[in-house]
C-alpha cells in the first residue's frame, strides 16, 4: 500500500513559490538600496565610504552630508514611497474586484493631491489647534483624508449589491480627477509665490525633495499603511468571492471594507503628499506579482511592497543618471515603463472590457 | 435545528416573503420548490444571513442575528446561485478560500478530498476561470464542503444551505453531487436547499417545503407534497404525479399542455 504524503503540496497551491519569491524580492531590495546609497552626482562612492571606516579612519564632513542627509533620507524615502504605491494598488484592485483598480488612474492620487494642495495654500488660515497639532504632518494627513473621501465616493458610485462595474469606476474615476485637478488648479492660482514654489516641487513627482523632516511626517502614515495591509489579506481573498460569499466564509465584510479604504487612503496619501504623483507602480507591481505566484493575498501583499519599492529605486536610479548631473522627474520614468505595460495588460485581458 | 418564525422578507419597497413558519431537523434533506418568483431564493438568501429580514431565524437556539460572521461560518456554508471570482486562482486555491483553521497538511488533505468528493481530481492546478460552468458549480461546492467538512463539530449539526446547487451539472454529476449531500444528511448534518428539478427534489428530499407568492404552500414528506394538488395551484398548470415503480418515489410531468 502506497502511504499518501498529505504535506505534499497540491497541485496549484502556489504558497511555496510566492515564499520562494519573498526571499529573492528581499535580497534584492538590500542590493537595490546599496546601489542607491552609492550613486550619484556627487560620485561619492559607498564602498570607498565603507572602506575608509574599516579602516579606522573618519569620513569627511561633506561625504557624511551627502550620505546622511541626501542619499539615505532620498533611499527611505524611495522605500516607504514604492511600497506604499504598490501595497496600495494591491489593496485597492482587492477592494474593487478589479485588475485596473490604480489609485493614481482612478481619481483616488488625485484626490490626496488635492488634498495637499490645500493644505500647502490655505493650512496658514486652518484654526491655530489644528497647525498646532498637525504641525509637519498637515500636509501628508490632508492628502491622507483627500485620498480617503475619493476611494469611499468612487465605492458608492461604483459598487451596487456588492459587484463593481468596471467602466463605472473608471468613469468616475476620470470625473473625480478631473474635479479635483480643476480644484487644484483654482488653488494654484490663489497661491503666493513661496506656495508656488513648494507646488511645482512637489507636483513634479520626484524623490528629489526627501529630507528627514518628510520622512518624519510621512513616514508613520506609510508605515501604517504598510503593517495594515497584510491584516487585510485573508478578507481580500473572500472578497474576490463576492461580498455575499465572502460574509459565508466568515469574514466581518464591512469592517475589511473600512479598513481597506483607510488602508488605500493612507499609502496613497502619504505617498502623493511626499513625493507628488508617481503613476503606474500600483498597477504593475500587482499585476506581475500576480502572473507570477497567483493573486493569493497572504504574499501578494507583501511581495508587492518589496516589489514596489525595488522599482521605485531603480526608477529612480535611472531618473537622476540618464541626465545626470540634472535630474528627471521619476513620473516620466515610471511612466515610460509603466504606460506600455498597463496597455499589455489591456490587451491580454479583453474580457475586461465587457465587465 | 433551523428555526424560522415569522420571516418577512422586503427587497426594496417589494414584499417578497409574507410571514414564513418552519423549523428543520438536521439529518434530513430539505429541498425548497416553488415557481419563479416565489421566494424560494429569498428564503435562503435570509437564512444565509444575505438580506435584511423581519421575525426569527435560529440555528440550534442561537439567533441568527446575534452571531458573529465566523460563527456562523463554522455552522453553515453557504452555496450561492451564481458564484463569481475577481482574479485567476487556481482550483486548489478557490477550494482553499473556504477554510479558516487547521494546519497546512490537513488543509491540503481537505482540499484533495473535497475536489476527489465532487470528481474533480487532478483539477486542483488548473485555473477556475478556464473550467467549464458545471465545473466551477463544482469547485465552489468543494469549496463550500472544506469550510463545513464534517457534519457535526462539538455535538453541534452544521448545515449546508445551497441554492441551485445541479442546475448547471451533468445528469451523473447531478446525482453524485446528491450523493455527497446525502452523506452529509447521513452524518447527522442539515441541508437545505433549492431545486428547480422536481423530480430531482422527489427523489432526493426527505422533506420539501413549498414556496408560493411568499408563502409557505406545504412542507412534507415529498410523496405527500409533489404528489399533492399543492403543486398544480403553486405552479398554475395541472401536473400529473406518478410512482416510479422499483423505488416507488414519485415523479411528476406536465400534461395537457398542447390542449
């Protein structure tokens, strides 16, 4: 008699090669941020830097600068930025039953820019408590509530008996960015020249702008995103089933609901609010991870984090060397990659045309 | 036990369940029949906890409205009409949603037992999407039979409410999915679902109950029920009732239809 090995893996449960692939993704997050800690303008190189402590010696003051307040803060904040994208595209296609749920494509990066803008332009007449409370983090937590209102609209619109219609969310997806750009542009105008400067900087979706006071404001809100998001892996797993079936299956559906939005809101926010709009990563990063090791939450979402930030880096690497020593705004580059791999997607995918 | 008292069901501004009384042993089939429109769907939808309702639902003495989502997922699975599915799993994975605890070996045992139950073995690595519409019906009761794997759990019966769950199957896939159902029963668990196929319901119901403009018509053993004149008046064409002779269960056929 032949003994069956139950702990044989099935067939079609990809659970071992999404691990596979979280250990490869976190090797080569570490390789991609040394490579960003050791390039650029300034060719201070890192291994010298690493070399020259070994051997006792003391850095000079200038490489200490670039190393510790321009390329560490910019590598965080590559990190926590691409993370949160991806996480955040993950989380949003899960909410949406959607592939092409993006938050950037479909108003919600919009919406948290906006969100922004307010409060760059007007958070000099918010009440005293609030600027006193919020302090560095008025700007990041304004794109946060932006980006929050927009997901629970375009849920309303979009969502009827528990069914997303596809062309529904991305109509209205359109209509809300395109509110809230047109609002966006009244502010621009009522700005002052100081405002407008900060405006430009940030609307140009760069890293270029990182600095420890950004990470310090930003970074707890991603964070946040980041630890949330795996919570929600088994309750978007039921929601692929559908709201009915996944409230059989046991899972508490408008609670995953919430927590998804604030979730989606959060990463896109934060990520909008310090680094402007960066598009495409939430929608590549999930699709290839999908491709790869199945659409699974439990790894998806943590794959895609690892993913979303090693392409956030390289991205970047590519923005600040292909015209060094000027530099590229990183939307043009991701944007470049990403907008041929969103219409493959499309192409493969026809039958989504008729959702 | 299934309890329901005074079940009245709205969907909008449209009644469609008018004040429905019932209780169900576990044990036993139930089959749930009735024209379109009769709320037969509606029923289960209540009882599956899907839709907003009026009276008393209660499983085993515990009302349905007080138990969490995961409790109620360890007392019943639930098999919808039609089930969709957002993004490419494979078979294995589908099956895999309905469980909730267990270790990774006993789980991958369920899920080749429950494929194996519903004849889908060396299915488990295709894609959902790429099946045929029987086989997807199938998969999702696999699914639905992993999260409620043996009938009874802690002295409590566990239920199976299933709506349609053959309307898309295979005359053999029919009766081996009424097969799986019937070990269920048998094990000391409920099941309570919705046929269309009354000569199915006949054969395989130990109880039926008949649905009719939101009303409960009849419920009883099915010789009584389908062979009743409950059915022509539910139905609103006359029906003629017959005994299958070597097993005497009753089957039914339309007459008089071409004048």
């Amino acid at each position: 008699m032949v003994a069956i090995d139950f702990t044989a893996v099935l067939p079609g449960d990809r659970t071992p090669r999404a691990r596979r692939v979280a250990i490869g993704l976190g090797v080569l997050l570490l390789v991609t941020c040394l490579l960003s800690l050791s390039h650029g303008a300034s060719g201070v190189h890192l291994g010298d830097l690493v070399m020259a402590l070994w051997a006792g010696d003391t850095l000079p003051d200038r490489d200490r600068l670039i190393l510790w307040e321009i390329r560490l803060p910019r590598m965080l904040t590559g990190v926590l930025v691409g993370a949160s994208l991806a996480v955040g595209g993950a989380v949003m296609q899960g909410l949406f039953r959607n592939p092409l749920a993006d938050p950037g494509l479909v108003g919600v990066g919009a919406g948290a820019g906006l969100g922004a803008v307010l409060a760059i332009v007007l958070g000099s007449m918010a009440p005293a408590w609030v600027v006193a409370t919020l302090g560095w983090q008025m700007v990041p937590v304004a794109a946060f509530v932006g980006g929050w209102l927009s997901t629970i609209v375009l849920y309303r619109v979009s969502t009827r008996a528990g069914r997303t219609s596809t062309a529904t969310m991305l109509l209205a997806g359109i209509a809300l960015g395109a509110l809230a750009g047109a609002a966006t542009g009244i502010l621009v105008y009522v700005a002052d020249d100081r405002q407008l400067r900060d405006l430009t900087f940030w609307g140009l979706g760069s890293l270029g702008g990182a600095s420890w006071p950004k990470i310090v404001a930003a970074g707890p809100v991603m964070m946040l995103a980041l630890v949330a998001a795996p919570f929600l892996a088994r309750g978007l797993n039921g929601l692929s089933l559908g709201e009915a079936a996944a409230h059989h299956i046991g899972l508490p559906v408008q609670r995953v609901k919430h927590v998804a939005i604030l979730t989606v809101a959060a990463a896109t926010g934060a990520a909008v609010a310090v680094s402007g709009g960066i598009g495409f990563i939430g929608i590549v990063v999930p699709h290839l991870l999908r491709l790869a090791t199945g659409p699974d939450h439990r790894y998806l979402l943590v794959n895609a984090a690892l993913l979303g930030a090693i392409l956030l880096l390289l991205a970047d690497l590519i923005a600040r060397s292909i015209i060094a020593p000027a530099e590229l705004p990183i939307g043009i580059v991701t944007a470049v990659i990403g907008a041929p791999v969103f219409l493959w997607i499309l192409l493969r995918r026809r039958g989504l045309v008729d959702m | 036990m299934l309890t329901i008292r005074n079940l009245q069901v709205a969907l909008g501004r449209t009644p469609v369940l008018h004040g429905i009384d019932i209780s169900a042993a576990p044990g036993r089939i139930i089959a749930v029949i009735g024209p379109n429109g009769s709320g037969k769907t509606t029923l289960l939808r209540a009882i599956s906890g899907d839709v907003p309702y009026q009276g008393q639902i209660a499983l085993d003495g515990h009302d349905l409205a007080t138990l969490k989502p995961w409790e109620l997922a360890a007392r019943r699975g639930v098999l919808p009409q039609a089930a969709t599915l957002a993004f490419p799993f494979t078979v294995a994975e589908v099956v895999r949603l309905g469980l909730t605890s267990g270790t990774q070996a006993d789980r991958t045992d369920l899920i080749a037992r429950a494929l194996a139950e519903v004849d889908l073995t060396g299915f488990s690595g295709r894609y959902y999407q790429e099946l045929s519409g029987g086989q997807q019906a199938r998969v999702q009761l696999a699914r639905v039979r992993v999260q409620v794997w043996d009938p009874v759990q802690n002295g409590a019966a566990r239920w199976l409410f299933l709506d349609e769950p053959v309307a898309s199957l295979d005359i053999a896939h029919q009766i081996g999915v009424m097969r799986v159902l019937r070990g269920f029963a048998d094990g000391g668990g409920g099941v309570v679902m919705v046929l269309h196929d009354l000569n199915l319901a006949a054969m395989v119901a130990d109880h039926v109950w008949l649905i009719h403009d939101g009303r409960l018509l009849d419920a009883g053993p099915p010789a009584r029920v389908i062979g009743g004149p409950g059915l022509a008046k539910a139905y609103g064409c006359p029906i003629m009732a017959n005994q299958m002779p070597p097993a005497a269960a009753t089957f039914v056929l339309p007459h008089g239809l071409w004048g």
